[in-house]
C-alpha cells in the first residue's frame, strides 16, 4: 500500500489501511469488553499486556514506522467509545496535555489536571509536535458513525487559541476521513479536530494511542504504568 509521507507532514494525519488483521480486532474487542468506562471510554489501558503487544504490534506496519519516529515508544493508550448507549460529541481542538509521573514546577508547563489517577500536563508545543496519535479503529467508521472531523495542515501553528481556530478551519476546511475496522487514522497531536454524535445506531470504537520519545525535556517522565 502506497502511504504518502508528504500528506501526513503537509496535512498532519494519514488514514492508513488493514494496520491490523480483522480476526486480531475481533480478539481486542473482547479484551476491551472487561474494562470500566468513563463518559467517552477508558484511559488506563496500556498497563494491560495485550494493548502494550497490540501498540508493539501495530508500531511494526511499514507505513507507520515512516511516521512514527525510530525509537518511538507507546506513552498513552485511550478507548473512545461512542455506542447507541454513549453517544458524544467533541467540539474544535488540539490534543494539549500529556500523561506525567510526577509534578515538576516550570513556568512552561500548565495545565495540570488529574483524570483517571493519572497526573496529566500541557508542556510547551515542542513537546507536543514530537508525538504522533495512533487511532487504531475498531469498528467501520463511515458517514453519520461520529468520526473523527480534522483541519489539514493545523498542525503548523503551535497553540491555537479558540477564535484562530474558528479562522484556520473557515480558511482551510475540515474533512472526516472514512477509517475501516483494522485501519489506522494516524495525526499530530495540535492538528485541529473535533467529532459529532453519531447519527445511526453503531458503534464506532478507537484505540487512541500516542507515540513519543523515551525521554521528556524539563526534568518530566512518562508515568510508571508503561
Ligand atoms: O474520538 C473522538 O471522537 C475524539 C477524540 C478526541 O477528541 C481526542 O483525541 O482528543
């Protein structure tokens, strides 16, 4: 399959297809199955064995290893579950905050906040444009499923506030990406985006990992559960 690089660094997102086997998706599913849900699904997952061989296993598809730099290591790993049960809706944004061990005072790091017990934080956009998201879908994802809406090329101006987001999108457009059930949606973190309730019944399941550096700058660590 022909990936073209240079729509993921022009555009900051790529759909990738048949990252995974449907009969491996099949086998996630019924992991997932066990685990307790929030609003929108469950943050904690990567302490789980099989989704740490399920990142190792999705960092080996060919296209993605020209995206995910070498060395790269899985930091996060959220289910994003939106069912006939669950249905949400996200409005315009960037991906600002990452998970942390432990607090480190830096006029630069802002933001902290706690969700599910881990201890998250917004480091500077430096930070966030050495991560890229992963978005391992679980289901189809087609017109009115609720998916991803994405701003190409937002990615290249650091930290938006909300009115510059309003123009970049008027200027620029958004599209939603139709993503198969095995296929990879894969983005830089500060790349607009935003998704709707869905409008048919189905479900529409994300593994939303991210993919960073071992190490992190200003005296900060990814948490221990990796
Ligand atoms: O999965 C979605 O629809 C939204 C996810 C999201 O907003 C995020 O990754 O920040």
């Amino acid at each position: 399959v022909k990936i073209s690089c240079g729509g993921f660094r022009d555009d900051g997102f790529a759909v990738i297809p048949e990252v995974i086997p449907l009969a491996y998706c099949e086998e996630i599913v019924g992991y997932i199955q066990n685990f307790e849900r929030s609003a929108t699904g469950a943050r904690t997952l990567l302490s789980e064995r099989w989704c740490r061989e399920l990142a190792a296993s999705v960092r080996r598809n060919p296209a993605l290893a020209r995206i995910v730099p070498a060395g790269s290591v899985a930091v996060q790993c959220t289910l994003f579950e939106k069912s006939p049960g669950r249905n949400w809706l996200v409005s315009i944004h960037q991906d600002l905050s990452i998970p942390v061990k432990e607090r480190v005072p830096h006029d630069e790091l802002i933001g902290w906040s706690m969700k599910e017990g881990v201890l998250f934080v917004q480091p500077p956009a430096g930070v966030l444009e050495s991560l890229t998201a992963v978005r391992l879908h679980l289901d189809d994802c087609g017109s009115g499923t609720g998916g991803l809406r994405v701003v190409p090329g937002s990615h290249v101006f650091g930290r938006i506030g909300p009115e510059r987001a309003a123009e970049i999108r008027a200027e620029r457009g958004e599209v939603e990406p139709t993503v198969n059930r095995g296929d990879v949606l894969a983005m830089r973190p500060l790349v607009l985006h935003a998704s709707s309730k869905a409008r048919i019944s189905a479900l529409r399941r994300v593994l939303h990992f991210v993919f960073g550096p071992p190490t992190l700058p200003f005296g900060l660590s990814w948490p221990d559960t990796l």
